[in-house]
C-alpha cells in the first residue's frame, strides 16, 4: 500500500511570525484521515520569521526531533541546554516527565524552516535528555544516512522510540533502495526537489505513507532531500 499526502493538502497555519504546515492533525488542525502514522504523530514544516520564536512551553511523554533546513534555531531549556541548530544538525529531546523550552530565530533578516517531529515513546515517564548531533552532506548524498534510532547505530541520535529517521541527498539521476520490513510501517517526506517513490511521483512538501512493502525505492530524483521514517505499526 502506498498513499501520497499532497504538500497543499496539509493543515496551514498563520501566525503571522510563524506559518507552518501540518501533516498530520495537530493543535487547532484536525483531519481524523491524518492523525500519524504508526508511532509517528507530527510533522510540521515551520518557518519562523526574523526576531521571534515559540516562548518557554511545556512537553511531556513525546520524542520531539527538530531538523534545520535553513536558518538557525536558538534552543533553551530547564536541563541547561542552549545551541544554535543549523542544517545538517538533528536535534533530540526526549520530554519523558516534563521539560520546558524555547525556540527562536535571533537571525535580523533570514527565516529559519525547519520540521518539527513528534514520536511516540516506548516508555513514559522517562528522565528528560537531549542530544544534538551534526551529520555531514557528504554521507548523505546519493544514499541514505541514518540519523536517528533507537540503539543509536552507526553514530545516529538515540530516541526512546521504536523508531529510526534516515536522511539523504539525491540528486539527477541518483537511485536508493532501502530493503524494508513488510511488518513495520514507512513515510518518506520529501523536503526539496522532486522524485518518484515506488513509482509515485512527489515534491517538496509531499509526504508517503507505505505499509506492506520489502523496499522504500527513492528514484528519477531532482535536486532533492528526503527524510524516511521506518515505524512501528
């Protein structure tokens, strides 16, 4: 089974400072057709104008990825932590009992985009962390990084999740094949470019959910960058 979620059939919201898009229902969105796929329950593409950001909020009991794709994201919370994330980081932070913190765009003239990711945990009621890894282009051009996981393979950012978010770069005419579980579930959002999954054609924006499947195929790319999601159902 494979299914495409268009770019424009998504939630938007307009702050006005921040506009964002939802894949799946998420604060005043709601679609009951789209409320996450296995463990994974939000995607938003975020795009944060210069000199705002989300003010200190609460998170409890969630795995919350956030991957730059351009700009910077200043980010602070209650365990001490404060960095700027910029692309080719991956940020983790594992709320488990409760955290606090904010996130902001100190940039005087540029936007910071980026996909805010939301996971559901394996167990709740964990301690709080965080981890922030940088991942290089050149491991991600033409094939498929691991960038995030449970056990933390390969140098990937570690999550309390049964989860793992692969990262790649594809440009004209490169091909990825990812043997896949037919048991487990996959999406594949498509951040820049074009290219066919499976055969179905897709753009910025677009997202795919696949289930029953022994390969996520990434091919006829153009100029394009892709996050892939292998879930439990």
């Amino acid at each position: 089974m494979i299914e495409v979620r268009p770019s424009l059939e998504r939630g938007h919201a307009d702050h006005g400072w921040l506009k964002s898009a939802h894949t799946f229902s998420f604060a005043n969105y709601y679609d009951p057709q789209w409320m996450g796929w296995g463990n994974l329950r939000v995607i938003n593409e975020d795009r944060i104008a210069p000199g705002t950001g989300f003010g200190t909020h609460p998170h409890r009991d969630m795995e919350i990825v956030s991957y730059v794709i351009s700009g910077a994201l200043a980010h602070r919370d209650n365990m001490n932590n404060g960095a700027s994330i910029v692309p080719g980081e991956v940020q983790r932070m594992s709320a488990g009992t409760g955290v606090t913190h904010s996130e902001f765009n100190h940039a005087e003239d540029e936007t910071t985009h980026f996909l805010q990711i939301w996971i559901e945990p394996d167990e709740m009621g964990i301690q709080p962390s965080y981890e922030q890894k940088f991942f290089d282009n050149t491991n991600k051009q033409g094939q498929l990084s691991l960038l995030v996981s449970k056990d933390g393979a390969q140098g990937s950012v570690k999550i309390n999740a049964d989860a793992k978010i692969y990262g790649s770069l594809l440009s004209d005419g490169d091909e990825v094949r990812l043997p896949f579980n037919p048991n487990r579930l996959a999406w594949v959002q498509v951040i820049k470019g074009t290219l066919r999954v499976n055969r179905q054609s897709v753009q910025a924006g677009d997202g795919v959910k696949l289930a029953q499947v022994s390969e996520v195929h990434l091919h006829d790319a153009k100029e394009a960058e892709i996050l892939v999601f292998d879930l439990k159902p």
